[in-house]
C-alpha cells in the first residue's frame, strides 16, 4: 500500500532552524520520495517504509530539542506525481 505524508514540524525554541534542516536532510537520505516546499515536508512511499522511517527520524528529532510539535496528514495513495488540472 502507497502512502503520502505531509510533515509540519515546529521546534518551540529559539534555535529552531538547524532542527529542521537536519529532520529534511536525514528523510531525504531515506531514499523515500521527498518533496519540500515552505510550509511543509511530503514523503510519499509503501505504508511500512515510509512509517518506520517516520518513527525514526521523529524519535531522534524530539530527543534532540526541549519542545516542539509535528503535525501530520497521511493519504491512501502516492500524490508525488500530482498535478493541477485547472
């Protein structure tokens, strides 16, 4: 089963930038689809791949910083390759 990931992840601390450079950095050496934009972090691959890199990386994310949060979409289906028809 394909799945997509939206990640929005907010470190509540004043050195927040390194935190999320290094969150990005180490899922797009998953050898997942990554894509970035701004506002968000998608990862798009089999349900079982993508998780238990999630797992992971998160845990280590957390364990590094003293608060933050991570909001998460997930969907039944690859949409990296989606594009608007409008």
């Amino acid at each position: 089963m394909e799945i997509s990931v939206e990640l929005t992840f907010s470190p509540l601390q004043d050195d927040f930038e390194q935190h999320i450079i290094n969150f990005i950095k180490k899922l797009r050496a998953s050898g997942l689809t990554v894509l970035e934009n701004p506002l968000s972090t998608q990862v798009f691959g089999p349900y079982d791949e993508v998780m238990t890199v999630l797992n992971t990386e998160i845990k280590t994310a957390f364990a590094l910083m003293d608060k933050g949060l991570l909001y998460m979409k997930l969907v039944k289906s690859d949409r990296s390759a989606y594009e608007p028809h409008f």
